[in-house]
C-alpha cells in the first residue's frame, strides 16, 4: 500500500538524538545522548573528533555507539558543504566512502532507526539499507528482520535494486517472500479469524489484509 507521505528518509534535524535520546529505547544512555550542531563549531569539532574515533575502531562500538557516529558523520557533511571535505576534516583513516556511508545510516527514516537502536537490524546492514531509495528502504528493512536476513543477503538486495531490479524481485531471488510474516493471535482473535475466513471463502491473509488496510486508513 503506498502512501504518499511516508516518510522514506530523516525528517528531524541532521545531528539530533532523536533516538539515541529517547530513554523508552536506548535506557540510561539517552541522558549521555550527544547533540551534534552542524551551524555551532564547537560541535562541529566535537563531531570531528567523533567520526575520527569511530573511523580508527569501529569494532569496539556497539548499535549505540554507531548511531553516534552516524550522526557526528551527517553533521560534518552538513557542516563541511561536502563529504570530501567532512573527510579532511575528521582526518586520519576517515575516507569519503565511510562518512558517506554513515551519513547515509543517519538519513534512515525513524521507524527503520528505531530497530537499528534496539539490535533488530545491525548498523552494517542498515549502512545497505540506506543505498536504497524510497520505500524500499521498509521493504527491506522488514523483510530482514522478518527472515533473519546476513548483512551478505541485504548487501547483494541493495546491489540489485540499485541495478535495475525491484526490491521485490532482489528479495525473492534470496529465497524470501515480501510480505510474508509470522504472528501470534489471542485464541479468541485466532478462532474468529478462522471463522470469517471460512464464511467468506476466503484465506485467513484475505481478512487481516481487509482490516489493516481499514485501520491504517
């Protein structure tokens, strides 16, 4: 169901701890949240220095850590006018392609940094999630964590949607099916299901598909 204003990339301020501040995700280290200010030089230094330690050991960070340094990475670009020039000024083994990467991982919509936050989605594989363009970017962050899809797997779906493939086609050539997903009813709602289903000669997905389609309209 496509919905014109779906949000397919950030809508809050390049730099805000948006969710690495939100206490109901990230626990007693949202009051530690760093705010990287693009428009403030002294952030912008910190946010330097940021992206140089995050670029000389990135194994050591953890979700958090890497949503940091994705941030710091948006924010040097947005400060810098440019991701070469980002890159001159964190310097060290900072490259183009990292920060440009990382930036991206900040640009994700909320809902899809919402999981990268809470261990649902690795910050490696969200870095090919953010290659994709628009809506695709859902599709495939769900259908990942759906299908306990390898930071391979999501990799080669980016490489062919960006080659010309759907991210339909990309995800059913790795064996899975889009769309497809496991739940759990109350028997209540499981035996009504059921129940309708059979009355209107229709497959149990047929009623969910009716009545969600109901309640997000």
């Amino acid at each position: 169901m496509a919905d014109e204003d779906l949000p397919t990339d950030r809508r809050s301020p390049v730099g805000e701890p948006v969710i690495r501040g939100d206490e109901a995700i990230t626990g007693e280290r949202a009051e530690r949240a760093v705010r990287f200010d693009p428009t403030d030089p002294e952030s912008v230094t910190a946010a330097a220095e940021t992206v140089r330690a995050f670029a000389e050991d990135p194994r050591t960070a953890d979700n958090i850590d890497m949503l940091r340094g994705a941030a710091a990475c948006a924010a040097l670009v947005r400060a810098e006018g440019s991701y070469k020039a980002a890159s001159e000024r964190a310097g060290g083994p900072v490259t183009v392609p990292f920060i440009r990467k990382w930036a991206r991982v900040h640009d994700l919509p909320r809902a899809i940094r919402i999981h990268v936050a809470r261990g649902d989605i690795a910050p490696t594989a969200a870095k090919h999630i953010a290659r994709v363009a628009g809506e695709a970017r859902y599709q495939l962050a769900w259908t990942a964590i759906d299908n306990d899809l390898t930071v391979r797997q999501i990799r080669q779906v980016a490489s062919d949607v960006n080659n010309g493939d759907t991210v339909e086609a990309a995800l059913t050539s790795q064996g899975v099916t889009p769309g497809t997903l496991r739940t759990h009813l109350s028997p209540d709602t499981y035996r009504e299901l059921r129940r309708r289903a059979a009355l209107e000669a229709v497959e149990p997905a047929a009623v969910i598909e009716s009545a969600l389609r109901g309640y997000f309209e």
